[in-house]
C-alpha cells in the first residue's frame, strides 16, 4: 500500500471530491491526492501526464475512508456530472503559522 493511503491518517480523513474544473480555478488552495476515473472506479490514480498521455497506479479506492467513496458514486450519479469522466482527491492546503511574530 503507497505511503499516501496507509489506514488511519489524519490527511485521508480531510480528502475532498472536487470536479476538474474546481481543480484547475482553485490550484493554490488545494493538494492534489489522486485521481478517480469514470471507467476505472476501483482506482485512483495520478494526472495524466503532459508527455505521454497515461496515468499511473496509486492505490485502489478500498483504501478510502466510506465518506470519500460516497461522495465519488454521489459525484458520478448526479445529472449535472453525467459528462464530466475524472474526479480529483485534493486536500486543502494549510497555510504556514509565522512564527517570528514576538510573544507577549
């Protein structure tokens, strides 16, 4: 099992179903996790690369907490997705606490 979907990490806990479009307007806010595909549901993957067109292997969907594969088949069967074949995995980024700020 890859290093990013070992059971009970607190980053699996947070992940989110985004469409590609929210991805792609919202790039600084969110870190991408995987990929699921519409005819490939029992993986997730990596972005297709630039270069040759293919994704890799990650892990299976199994891996996943009950409440992101919910939201995967829920992504999928809406009406308004019927088109729409990739769903992103992000995690939200946190932003760094400055720590120069003096105590008092």
């Amino acid at each position: 099992m890859s290093n990013v979907y070992q059971p009970k990490r607190k980053e699996l806990a947070k992940v989110k179903v985004v469409s590609t479009q929210t991805y792609s307007q919202n790039r600084d806010k969110y870190k991408f996790i995987g990929s699921v595909q519409r005819g490939y549901t029992a993986f997730v993957t990596t972005q297709r690369n630039n270069q040759t067109g293919k994704c890799t292997f990650i892990d299976d969907t199994s891996a996943l907490t009950k409440k992101t594969k919910n939201d995967v088949v829920k992504f999928f069967s809406n009406r308004d997705n019927r088109n729409k074949g990739v769903v992103y995995l992000v995690v939200e980024k946190t932003k760094a606490k400055n720590k120069s700020q003096p105590r008092t």
